[in-house]
C-alpha cells in the first residue's frame, strides 16, 4: 500500500500540468505525441496531464506577461485650419501639440497562438513582440491623429479630457490580442475649438452661395452660348441656300419692297 501511495504521488506530481511554472506565468506545453496543447497552463488552476509522465516528451514554454507602455508626442493643426484663419483675417491658425502615454497588455489567452503562428518561444520573443506591437499602436494613434475632419472630434476629446473612448475602442479593434488599453494625456496645447468651429460655418456658408452664384453664372453663359450657336447655324443654313439658289435674294428682296 505504501509503494502504491508513493507511485501515486509521483505520478501526481510528474504530471502536474503547472510544475516548472512559477506562480506569475503562463505555460504553453508542446509535446512529441500531442503537439502543442491548445490549452494554457495558467497559474492557481490545477491540472493533470498523464503524457507528461513520458520521460522527455514535454516541452515546456514559459511566459510573464508584463504591462508594456509607451510616449508619444505630436502636433499638427485642424483640418483647413489655415484656410479658416485667413477667411476670417486671424492670427490664429486653430495649431495643436500633444504628449500622450498608453499602456496595454498581451492577453493571456493569446500566449498559445503567439507560440504557434509567431514562434514565440521564450521571454525575450514575446517582449519583442510586445515592443513591435507598441511602435505599431504609435503608428496608428499618430497616422489617426493626423487623418482629417473625420478625426477632429477625437482631438478634442484627446486635448480637453484627457481621454478618447472612441480611440481606446478603435486600438483595442485593430489589435485584438492585446487588454486594458490606456491612453492618457500628459501635455496638450490646444486651440478655441469654439472659435475653429463657428469659423468653419462661417467659410461653408460662403463657399455654398460662391458656389450657387457661379453656377448660376455658367448657367447663363451657357445658355447665351447655346443661343449664340443656334444663330450661327441657322445664318449658315441660309447662306447656303442663297448660295444654291441665288434668285432667293431677288425673292427677299421683292418681298421687303411689298411689306
């Protein structure tokens, strides 16, 4: 009884899925018979896995996930903003400048598709991509930023609160193996987003009735062209008729002598 107890303790122990895996890691376990296993070892949960009893079968890959964060500065001006100031006569050309800092992390449940479709196979792979992933979150948030109209309303957000929701929810979109994304602004100068919005109605105002006033124009012109045409060929037509038949001169003038 006693040789069963101890064989059952070690192979309770050799086949604890979590042994070699320290309490703030994750494992993703590769085997000769199994592969890779599409379940992650996660710490404080149990598991027993009978083919880690096979001497040299397993293979065991482990990670830390840590938080990663990053700086990032910018500026620019509101879109036409320089239009919008020499429309109006001002100084002011609605210019930006921006410090930002964001934070995420890799999901835990991502760590088994990193090591099977990106090879990630030790801490300094994942830390890499951790970092690429980074520079490529910059990217987007700077590429974003600098995008247009369809932005400025994000800027705003970014510039006066601190925060962008609608941002945060985009990044966490177009990089979905990431979590708890977090951007934060740290310095901003910002415009009279007040001043930027009354003017730019102001300028659309005037750029609709410009633009009803020419066509309006063109459309005359056009119509005096199409008249000035008609003209042209009905004189050419009678020219030649009269070419044709040059007794039509004597007719006409016969005609003008009655009337």
């Amino acid at each position: 009884m006693l040789v069963l107890i101890i064989l059952a303790g070690l192979a309770l122990f050799f086949g604890w899925a979590q042994r070699g895996v320290p309490p703030d890691s994750y494992g993703v376990m590769r085997s000769k018979t199994h592969d890779i296993d599409p379940a992650l070892i996660m710490p404080g949960k149990f598991r027993w896995v009978w083919y880690r009893l096979i001497p040299t079968n397993v293979k065991m890959t482990v990670l830390r996930i840590s938080p990663a964060s990053r700086s990032v500065s910018a500026n620019g001006s509101l879109p036409s903003g320089a239009v919008y100031s020499a429309f109006a006569g001002f100084d002011e050309n609605f210019s930006w400048e921006i410090g930002a800092a964001f934070s995420f992390s890799i999901q835990p449940g991502a760590l088994v598709q990193l090591v099977t479709k990106n090879n990630i196979g030790t801490q300094e792979d994942l830390v890499k991509y951790q970092n690429d992933t980074a520079e490529q979150i910059e990217a987007y948030i700077l590429r974003r930023v600098n995008s247009g109209d369809e932005f400025a309303s994000q800027i705003e957000d970014l510039l006066q609160n601190g925060q962008s929701p609608q941002l945060e929810s985009e990044i966490q979109e177009q990089f979905p193996l990431i979590e708890n994304f977090s951007l934060t602004v740290k310095s901003a100068k910002f415009p009279d987003f007040g001043l930027y919005k009354m003017v730019k109605g102001l300028y659309d105002e005037y750029v609709a009735r410009q633009k009803e006033y020419i066509t309006g124009d063109l459309r005359e012109k056009a119509k005096d062209r199409i008249d000035s045409r008609f003209r042209f060929d009905e004189l050419e037509l009678y020219g030649e008729l009269l070419t044709k038949y040059p007794i039509l001169i004597d007719f006409m003038a016969l005609e003008n002598s009655i009337k």
